[in-house]
C-alpha cells in the first residue's frame, strides 16, 4: 500500500493534522535547527496512525523546507533558508557577511578544457576557445550551501586553477590577482529540479531533494563577459531574492557565486 493510500485510509488529513502540529512546535522553538524529530514509529503511536502516514507529514515539511530527512540520521529540524539577493553585483561572502554568516568556499576540481559550444557563446568567445571548467564549493558557517562549475578563458586568465585555489576559491579574490577590481552580474537564470546523486553528497542533502539552479554571466563594468557559472544550490537552505536595481558595493572580498 502506497504512503498515500495509507493517509487515506488514516483519515485524509491524518498526516496534515501531525504535520502541522510539528510545524507549530518547531515555531515555538521547541525543536531548534539540528535537532532530530521523533522517529515516524513513535509518533504513528503517539497519533494512532500508520508509520507511513507520519512519513507522508516529513515529507510535507520537507517541503516546506523546515526539515531534512536523511537516510541513517532521521528527520532533522533545518535552519530558517538564508536569503541570497541577485542584482548588478552578486557576491555570496557580502552577502552572507551581512547576515553575520561566515562564507568560505573549497575547489574541487581545476581543469583546461578544450572547447565547450555552450559557454563559449555565453562567454562571446569563438568556439573552440581552450576555457578553463573549475568546480567549487561554498559553504556557510561550515554547512554546504551550494557547489559551482565556473568557467574561464585560459588566454585571459593563465594559471586559474592556481590562482584561484591561492584565492581561496574566492572568484573575486582571484580576480583581483589579474587586475579586476571590479566585476557586474550580466545575466542570471534560475530553474528547478531534483539533486543527483554527486549533488545530494556534496550538498549534504537527502538524495532528489530539490535543488536551485543558478546559470549566470559576470562582466566586467564595460559589459564583456569574462565569467560564466552554473551553481546548484539546496534548496531547503536558500532563497533567492532578485533585486534588480540593488546596486552592491564593489566585491572587493566577495564570492561571486550564485
């Protein structure tokens, strides 16, 4: 029997009744970010329904993005999501910094490719152009926030996979170090899905639990292009907030993800 067959036979709205209750007991602080909720076996007792009618209500909540649910771990009580503005300037350490959130990001991986159609046009280069194809993490106050896949002209920016891991991963820091003390967001697009398997490990996330994605171009003040990244970020911890006409101090320590 399904887990909505199982709601069903419980009464419908058996598992809005449990979801709901939890959901008012996380509010009033009775569970806080990190804890683990009742196992679905104790509360199924506890309202005399079936254990998958009680997973029904995790799932809800997790929906709601209030918990996390994790093989091995339990459902778990998630952090209020973290707004993340996108304007003319995007930089996820400003961004977080004002929120008294420490942001810091890890490289992956740094390799030269030799030609990709797609980022190539992004990026108004001729295609076949040899792009640098760097993935990064970020992370706020130590918690996986999201992870990005940037791309770069190796003719512009020699030896980016070391500059950019000296840079902390920092896109902004390693920018500077090539003489760009300043960079503008051009253009971003943003779809939803599930996670895949990498992404789910990397983020820390239940495996397909919903994830944002983030497709932008940064130019430099005269509008060329010089940085294309495509980021995934977990849904159930961030929020974009787009704010076109926002206009962001110039990133000198930022992180230009998103």
């Amino acid at each position: 029997m399904t887990d909505a067959a199982v709601a069903e036979r419980d009464g419908g709205t058996a598992w809005r009744r449990i979801a709901d209750a939890l959901a008012e007991a996380i509010a009033r602080g009775e569970y806080h970010p990190g804890d683990t909720l009742p196992a679905s076996v104790a509360l199924a007792e506890r309202y005399g329904v079936h254990r998958h009618t009680v997973r029904q209500a995790f799932r809800h909540l997790a929906e709601q993005g209030l918990v996390r649910v994790s093989r091995g771990r339990g459902t778990q009580v998630t952090a209020p999501r973290v707004p993340y503005p996108i304007g003319r300037r995007v930089s996820m350490r400003a961004n977080f910094g004002k929120l008294g959130i420490a942001a810091s990001s890890r490289v992956l991986s740094a390799i030269a490719v030799e030609s990709d159609v797609e980022a190539c046009a992004a990026l108004g280069l001729k295609t076949g152009t040899r792009l640098w194809r760097v993935e990064g993490l970020s992370l706020a106050d130590g918690v996986p926030m999201g992870t990005g896949t940037h791309w770069l002209s190796v003719e512009r920016f020699p030896d980016f996979d070391r500059v950019f891991h000296e840079a902390g991963a920092s896109i902004t820091a390693a920018f500077k170090a090539y003489g760009i003390e300043d960079y503008v967001r051009l253009s971003t697009r943003l779809t939803a899905r599930l996670a895949d398997e990498r992404e789910a490990g990397l983020l820390e996330i239940a495996p397909e639990a919903a994830v944002m994605v983030s497709t932008a171009v940064d130019a430099l003040p005269d509008l060329t292009p010089i940085h294309l990244v495509s980021s995934v970020f977990a849904g159930e911890r961030v929020e974009m907030v787009v704010e076109p006409f926002r206009e962001l101090p110039s990133p000198l320590a930022g992180e230009g993800g998103a």
